[in-house]
C-alpha cells in the first residue's frame, strides 16, 4: 500500500533498544522461545501491520501470522502472531505495539468519518490535510488511506493551493484575479486552489480560471447556498470543505453539494487499545 523503507523501521527499533534490553539479559530468559500475540480490544481497523512484520523479519521473528492494514477487526480478535526468541519478542513487543495503536487508531477514527459522510453522500471524498506530528508522516498518510481516506497535499511540492496568509503580500485578494495568468504559466501543469473565508471573497474568486476553492470554516448551513451559487457561475470547479470538520458534522458537510472534505481531526484521539501476550511456547 505504502512504501516504508528499511532505513525507517530500523530507526523505529534503534529508537527503543539504543542498546539491549536489559531486563531479559539479567532474568537469563532471553534464549528461550516464546509466541508474541497483538489482540484488539475493541472493533477496530488495522494499520502498521505490515511495520510490525519488517520489525519481526529484522529481530528474527518468524511464523508470522498476520491481517493486513485496512481490515477491520472485532474486539477480541488476534491479527498478528509470531514466534522467536524471547529476548527478540521482547525488544519487538513495545515498538510494534506504539506503532499499531497510533496507526489503527487513526485508521479507525478515519473510517468512522468516511463511513458517516457517504452515508449522507456516497460521492463525497474524504481528505486528510499535512497538519500530522511531525516525523510520524509516513504512519499517518498510510493509516488514513487504510481507513478510506486520501492525502489533500503531501506537502508545499504539490499542488498551488493559495492561502490568505499569501495573499497579505499581494495587497489583498482583490490583486489576485490579474495574476492567474501568469501563475498559470509559471507552472501549466499544476492546479490552482484558493482558500476563500466567505461569500464575497468566493464569488470574487468563483469566475476566475482557476480549478478549485477551499472554504476555510464556513458553516455548513451557509455553505450550501454558497455552493449553489458557485456552481452556476463554474460548474466544473472543484469545492473543498475544510476547517472545523470532524466526525460529529461530517455528514452536514458532504450534503453541502461540495466535492471534498479536508480534515485533521483523524490524526488527533484516542490510539487503538490493543492487547500483547507474550508466552512460553
């Protein structure tokens, strides 16, 4: 699904075993050989499976058993199994066990918010914005794709998404509609995108040559009529809601008539609760 390099995950356990584990080495058990078993403890949706089995593969973890990111699980569930020596399951044990509660915990706030605004409107598309922690990109980019969402913008590379705090060194948005053009010509290839903050400012925008516009928390209530009358001056220009959406609204939004929800709120919550066992085997 998503390219992690090995460069990465030996960082991960470089990060949590700068050395050895200590606890192991002087119990003496570090030699005997033991299962390790990751268990939901609630209905959840999986990511960072595939993280934890390239941590298993480099501590010399085999017989791995395992479900992939994206299925969703039910509370009591086991989705990964694995046997080794128990000084190497226990040096796996914590690392995996952040990585899998971070990740599923976003993956499953991630379906919830996809699942409940398709059910008000199965064309809307759910889209996460770039405001993750910063060094957990990769984690985070991979678990709202397994919970059915996209990437709005990998990073500043990407799109030409033109925001107010842009435009204060323009002279205003008044002094935008002149410079399309040539912003179109510096860089033909990519698409244009201007956040706007009300309705005077969307109109001003709106018969513009530009391909979309980000409403920055307008109400959705508010939104609606502005999207109806967008959409008789530009039908074609993409619509993206952002700003203020989570779980709780998400369906008021995908009823708007907009294209695409933007939203942070799937990185920050709760992680996944996840149960370890590890055993003599």
């Amino acid at each position: 699904m998503m390219y992690i390099s090995d460069e990465t995950i030996e960082r991960f356990i470089k990060e949590d075993v700068p050395y050895i584990d200590l606890t192991t080495l002087v119990l003496g058990i570090g030699n005997e050989n033991g299962q390790i078993c990751f268990t939901a403890r609630e209905d959840t949706v999986l990511s960072g499976v595939e993280e934890v089995i390239k941590i298993f593969n480099k501590l010399g973890i085999g017989k791995a058993g395992f479900l992939p990111s994206g299925t969703r699980v039910r509370s009591g569930e086991t989705f990964i199994r694995g046997e080794g020596l128990c000084s190497n399951l226990h040096m796996a044990w914590k690392v995996s066990l952040n990585i899998l509660e971070y990740c599923c915990g976003i993956a499953t706030r991630t379906r919830r918010l996809v699942d409940k605004a398709k059910s008000a409107n199965p064309d809307i598309s759910i889209v996460s914005t770039r405001k993750s922690f910063p060094g957990t990109k990769e984690l985070a980019i991979k678990s709202i794709i397994a919970g059915g969402a996209f990437p709005h913008r990998l990073g500043l590379s990407e799109t030409i998404l033109i925001f107010k705090q842009h435009v204060n060194f323009l002279g205003g948005l008044e002094q935008l509609p002149q410079m399309i053009k040539q912003i179109k010509m510096n860089a033909c290839e990519k698409k244009i995108i201007v956040e706007v903050e009300n309705d005077t400012e969307a109109m001003m925008m709106a018969g513009l040559d530009i391909d979309g516009l980000q409403f920055d928390k307008v109400p959705a209530a508010q939104l609606k009529n502005m999207v109806k009358e967008i959409r008789s001056i530009n039908p074609r220009i993409t619509l993206i809601a952002a700003g203020g959406v989570n779980e709780s609204n998400a369906d008021e939004y995908a009823i708007t008539g907009v294209d695409a929800i933007a939203t942070t709120s799937v990185y920050f919550g709760k992680p996944s609760d996840i149960k370890v066992i590890i055993e003599k085997c």
